[in-house]
C-alpha cells in the first residue's frame, strides 16, 4: 500500500520558513494520495509484529494556515509566472470560426503548448495543478483541448505527466470525466507504456483507471501483450501489485487466468510469489475471488472451468508445502486462508492432517506458523477427528531433549511460550465450548487443561498471559 509518511514535529518545524499557502496547497495534493486497489490487511498477526505506518496526519499549523489562504492565493496567483502561463495556455484555445480553422488552431497551440501544459501541470507547488483542474472541470471544451494537447505532445510527455506527483492528477481528472472517445485516446497512449507505468507509484493510479472502464477483451489484450513474461515482476513489485489487484477485482478469470497461470512457469515457481509481502496479497484476493465464483450457482460454465485450473495450479503448492509455508512472514496468510474458508474443507483436513499434526508443539512456539495452528484448532472438523488429534498432541507427554528422565506435556511449555500461550487461549476457548455442549468433543479437554495451569499458577501468574489463562479458567469454576 502505498502510505503518506509525515511528521508533525517536522511539519511545525519547517513552517516558519515556507508560506502557509504552500503548505496548505501541498497538504490538498496529499490528501488525494491514495491507491485504488486496496491492500490487503492481516489483523492476526497484529499482536506479534511491529505496526505499520498510518496514513499521514494534517498537523494544526497546516489547517490555521488555510485560513489564510482565501486572502493569499489571488494576489500569490496573479503575480505568479504560473497565472501568466495559465491564461496563456487557455487564451490559445479560442472558439474558432468552423471546424477547418479549429484544426489548424489546435494543431499549432498542441506544438506550442505542450511545455506551457507540462509546466502548469508539474507545479511544485500545487497552483498551476489547482488552476488547470478547476478550468477542466467547468470548461468541457477546454478539458478537450487539454487531451488534444497532451495526445499532440508524444509519449514522453505523456510519461513525464503520469509519473510526476502533481501532473498525475491533472491526467485522472481526464480519465474520470472523459467520455468513450476520451477514453479511447487514454488507452491508445497508456497501451505501450503500461508496463513502465504500472511500476511507478504515481503512474499505477492512472493504469488502473483506465482500465476499469475498458472491454474485457481489450484488458485480455493488454494483459497478454505488454506484461507477457513480466508476471511474476508485476505481482512482486510495491506498485505492480495494485495494478494485478484492480484486475482481478473487477474482471472475470477468463480475463486474468493466463497471468495467473503463467506465475507457475517461473524458475522460482509459485513459492517465491507465495513469500513475497506484494505476491501473497495477490494470490490471496485470486483464492478469494475464485472461491466465491466456483461455489456461485450463477457462474457461467466457461467461467468456472478457467477458475477451477486455477484454484488447481495454486492449491497445489500450498498443499504440498504447508508446513514450510506456515513459518514464513508471509505465506502463513495463504495457509490461513486455506484452513478458514468453508468452501476448502477436504484442503483445511488435508493441511492439518498431513503438516500440522505431529507437528502441534514445534509450530507453536514460533511467531508466524503459531497463527496457523491457531486456525487449525478453530476450523478443525470434528467429524474427521482432525480437532481430537490436535489436542490429544497437545495433551500428551512429551521428552524435551533437553529434560533427560523427566516428560512435560506440550501444554506445560507453550503455556510459558511467547507465541504458544496464544494457542492455549484458543484451545481453552474451543475447551470452552465443548464443555456447554455447543460444540462436539471431550469434555475432559478442560479439566485437563485445568490441571496444568493449577500445577503451573505461581510461576504463570507473573506474566500478563499467563494471569490472562487463569483468569479465564476461574470464570468457568
């Protein structure tokens, strides 16, 4: 995800210095810094790792400064070379006579122009940027001229303006407001530049709104031709991967099955997209989405063929290296992915029975796989045994190799475990719920769990956890 990272001690710190009008101009153009394909969250893991950075903040002295700004910006603007340049630019597009001669006015004023365009449009600080934007919204001609212009100035230009902080929101204000023909134009300049576009934070915006407006054989096209043999690049870069998101987000999988399924054929194969902290967001959105589509009755037959090879080319690995999966920083989210979603039964038991059990008490003590067993306790289905297994491991003896002569149960060691505490938490509350009768089970999983923390009290009741595991056992005397 693509975040605004601001400091409010540096932005009081600095404001002496520049004029509170820039400062609430720069603050306007930030605000609209945001990326369409939204990344993907992982609350689980929230408790164990380091937070990540919020969106930027408008700190107090920029919104006094704006306050000040009504009275600023029309004497700032007038005497700006940006003002000059604005009404130059729009003075040059005059309603000419007929048709003939707005040809030749335009044709002249786009080779003439275009640096006037890419001046204003790049404005450091935000005023020519503000002006233009404001004209091409109540002025449809002049928003037209904007586009001749800009199609008129070749593909450098174009690139300069798409990935330049400022100029890029002069170009989706184009594609918001633009008709088909407007659009037409838009992808015919963005077509062999896609791929460079696409990786760049800013120029990404403008890829994916064109391409929500656009056929599904047109996306088809865009996909196989300009990012063939470039997949597993798009789908692994911080910008990339917010393209290939937007497209499985609002395109059928006959649309995106080739790129999907072209990710297998890569020497580091799908696994290397699976630990990637951008590649497992994508995949996980296209488990998602296919899922939804396989089990929807309306889905057309054609439809779920293509969805069902790739829901086969992706389980796979998943399948067959879900327990090396469940230890890394990032794939553990496809495994628990897997183990939650109730249209993947037969795949959650084979995971558990096949990577997990037996290997219950090594998969807790460490910080991302103890996520998963997590998931496995609470998703386990009674009726293939797989959640008796799971606490009959945990619940039996255990040699620490290094205890000579002397058995612990697992229990006993993840109790004190930074990461395997959170596991007991959750079998104490499936524990719980068997012993109510809402779900089926043993009811001595409690009692034994009972045991082990009275025998354990004095040393768990000098962590926070641990006082948390026998607060809530006492409840439920």
């Amino acid at each position: 995800m693509l975040l605004l990272k601001s400091s409010t001690k540096g932005v009081e710190r600095f404001s002496h210095s520049i004029p509170s009008s820039v400062l609430t101009t720069t603050a306007a153009v930030a605000a609209q810094d945001k990326p369409i394909a939204s990344e993907f969250t992982h609350k689980s893991n929230v408790r164990r790792q380091m937070p990540a950075y919020g969106n930027s903040v408008l700190c107090e002295s920029l919104e006094k400064s704006s306050d000040s700004m009504g009275s600023s910006f029309g004497s700032m603007l007038e005497s700006s070379e940006y003002s000059r340049l604005v009404q130059s630019f729009h003075s040059s597009f005059s309603s000419p006579k007929n048709t003939a001669s707005e040809v030749v006015v335009l044709g002249a004023a786009s080779q003439l122009d275009i640096n006037a365009l890419v001046k204003l449009a790049k404005d450091p600080a935000g005023v020519g940027n503000r002006e233009l934007q404001q004209r091409m919204d109540q002025d449809e001609r002049f928003r037209q001229n904007v586009l001749r212009t800009i199609v008129n100035g070749g593909k450098e230009n174009f690139l300069q303006l798409c990935i330049d902080c400022n100029a890029c929101f002069v170009i989706q204000k184009l594609v918001e407001n633009g008709g088909e023909d407007m659009q037409r134009e838009l992808f015919n300049l963005v077509r062999p530049l896609a791929f460079k576009m696409v990786l760049n934070r800013f120029a990404c915006r403008i890829v994916q709104k064109v391409v929500i407006n656009l056929t599904d054989s047109h996306v088809h096209q865009l996909l196989c031709q300009q990012f063939n043999g470039h997949e597993n690049t798009l789908v692994t870069d911080q910008n990339g991967n917010h393209f290939v998101q937007c497209v499985v987000e609002h395109f059928a999988p006959n649309v995106y099955g080739k790129f999907v399924l072209a990710l297998a054929n890569f020497p580091a194969g799908l696994n290397a997209v699976f630990e990637n902290k951008y590649g497992c967001r994508v995949i996980q959105l296209v488990l998602e989405r296919i899922v939804q589509l396989v089990n929807d009755r309306n889905t057309g037959n054609n439809e779920k063929d293509m969805a069902f090879s790739i829901l086969h080319e992706l389980m796979e690995p998943i399948l067959k290296n879900a327990k090396s999966l469940a230890q890394n920083e990032y794939a553990n989210y496809l495994v628990q992915f897997v183990l939650k979603s109730p249209h993947l039964r037969r795949q959650r038991c084979y995971i558990i029975k096949n990577h997990i059990i037996g290997n219950v008490y090594h998969l807790s003590l460490l910080k991302y796989s103890s996520h998963v067993v997590e998931q496995a306790f609470r998703n386990a289905d009674s009726r293939c045994f797989c959640l008796t297994m799971l606490f009959k491991e945990v619940l039996e003896g255990y040699k620490p190799s290094n205890v000579e002569g002397k058995y612990r149960t697992a229990l006993c060691e993840m109790l004190f475990n930074q990461f395997g505490n959170y596991v007991v938490q959750e079998m104490i509350r499936i524990a719980k719920e068997v012993h109510v009768h809402r779900r089926p089970g043993d009811p001595n999983w409690l009692l034994n769990i009972w045991r082990c923390v009275s025998d354990n009290k004095e040393g768990l009741s000098r962590y926070s956890s641990g006082k948390k595991i026998i607060s809530s056992l006492q409840r439920m005397q």
